[in-house]
C-alpha cells in the first residue's frame, strides 16, 4: 500500500516553492482504480533495459553503484551478465547482498520534460547467486532475448547471476512510495498494455481530443475542462491531464475502466463504452 509522506517540521515545502509545488502535485496521478505498487515495480522492469547496480565494495566496505544491462525472469528476479574484470564482480565474490535500481525516463512518459524525481523507479533488493548449467542456459535465453547484441554473453570471463529477492521499495513520483514484499513481488505481473501504451495516447490525443475533455467533465466531475491529454492508461484504466477553460494548470484525472483489460482491443471497447457513457449522461444533465 502506497503512503503519503508525513506532514512533519521537517518536511515543509519553502514558501517561495509552494505554488510551483502545488502544480506539480495537481499534475500527479492519484490511487484510485490503479495498478498496485507490486504491479506497477514489475511493469518497470519489464520496460527498462539498464539498471544501477549497487553491490558492497571490496575497498573499504562502501556503497558501490555500477551501471548494467539485465533481464528479468518470469518471477520478477533480475539477471545479470557480468564480466569477472568488472569491480562490481569482485565485490560479488566477498558480498552477495545487492540492489538493483531501474528508473522511468521522461523520453518514456506521454509528458516528455518532468522533473526528475516526479517520475518513477524500483529498487530491488536481494542476494546475488552465479547460474550453472541448465540453470544458466535458461538465464541466458531470456537475457538474449531482452539484449539480442549482447554477444559478450558468450565470452568465457563472464558469468550469469540472478538476484533472489529479500524485498523492493517502489517510489511512483512525490508523496507515492511504499515497500513491497518478495511474495507480493514475485506474483505480480507486468501491464500487458506495456508495450502499446505510446500508441494508445498518441492514437487518443490525435484523434479523439473532444472524447478525452468529456471524459474529464462526467466521470472526473471537471466540468470546465477545455482540454485534455492522455498520458498513462493501463489494464485498469487512464490518466490525463486536464486543464480549465482560460487557465494553465493541469491537473490529473484517472478514470478507470469498468473491467480490466488487456489488450488493445479491450482499451478501444472500453473508451467506446464510456464516451457513449458520458454522452448519455450530458444529454440527461
């Protein structure tokens, strides 16, 4: 379960940045009828391809980051092809215990520029342990299959390692973070809409920008919205960023489907259902 960050003295937003703050929280998605946190950690992964690889270093005991490429399994545990030269290998070899941190991007979101830390990252943490045999032979199908150039796979310096997860912390922007379990983890699955996502914005903010500002005033209860952008949906549901006739903020609404869906043809079943919804209701209004 996501949690809010404590309203405490020693959180306080400074005055001089309270306006430009509220904005961008009004611009943040909220919880209702969304993915759960489990869920929106695994989907992560399964979009990025590198990752910032935290291991305990030989030199001293410090905190030692390292970027790497890496796979996931069918379970949510990362796979790692590291090279015995990489000093990330040698602290492996003292110290199994490990993290492995993968950030959203801006060039991934609908919005493009955002601030930094508004966008989303899944740090995973857990125990480092080599892959043999049939072990490795499966690990290094699926990790080919996510880094088809990765050609030093087959070099004789580098090994397979597969993280077992003891836990995972996901932070979804400012105010949204919670700790997830490895069960909670392990059984979660990716978005399916993962990959169509780019596509299903664009196709709605191109073709169907009068049926995004309905959505927003009968079911987001905006009723001066003037003009509206979808920048998220998922098997739950989307997100769009409204904003009011004559004004320049935008702020957040999340409408969720009436049932899940899982793929582009339920999306496109769904966003008909609703418009047809928000038709009849403005008629009756």
């Amino acid at each position: 379960m996501s949690r809010a960050v404590p309203a405490n003295a020693n959180h306080r937003v400074p005055e001089h940045a309270r306006t430009e703050t509220a904005r961008t929280l009004a611009a943040t998605p909220g919880i209702r009828g969304e993915p759960t946190d489990a869920e929106r950690g695994r989907t992560l992964l399964a979009a990025a391809h590198t990752g910032a690889l935290a291991t305990v270093s030989v030199e001293g005991g410090f905190p030692f980051g390292s970027l790497v490429a890496y796979a996931v399994d069918d379970v949510g545990r990362p796979l790692l092809c590291l090279s015995d030269l990489a000093e990330h290998s040698r602290n492996l070899a003292a110290d199994r215990r490990a993290s492995l941190m993968a950030s959203e991007t801006a060039a991934s979101t609908a919005t493009g520029a955002v601030d930094p830390l508004a966008l989303a990252r899944v740090t995973v943490l857990g125990t480092v342990v080599e892959l043999r045999d049939d072990l490795r032979t499966v690990a290094l199908r699926t990790y080919r299959e996510r880094h088809p150039d990765a050609f030093y796979a087959e070099f004789g310096d580098f090994r397979l390692y597969r993280i077992d997860v003891s836990s995972v912390r996901y932070v979804g922007g400012f105010g949204r973070m919670s700790w997830v379990s490895a069960d909670d983890h392990a059984t979660a699955e990716p978005d399916p809409l993962r990959p169509h996502v780019a596509g299903i914005v664009g196709h709605m903010n191109d073709d169907h920008a009068a049926a995004l500002v309905a959505y927003c005033r009968v079911f987001g209860k905006r009723q001066a919205t003037e003009r509206a952008e979808m920048v998220g949906v998922d098997r739950y549901g989307f997100t769009m960023l409204a904003t009011d006739a004559g004004g320049t903020d935008r702020t957040a609404v999340r409408i969720p489907f009436g049932t899940q869906v899982d793929s582009v043809g339920g999306v496109r079943t769904a966003m008909i259902e609703l418009l047809h919804e928000a038709r009849g209701r403005d008629r009756t209004s």
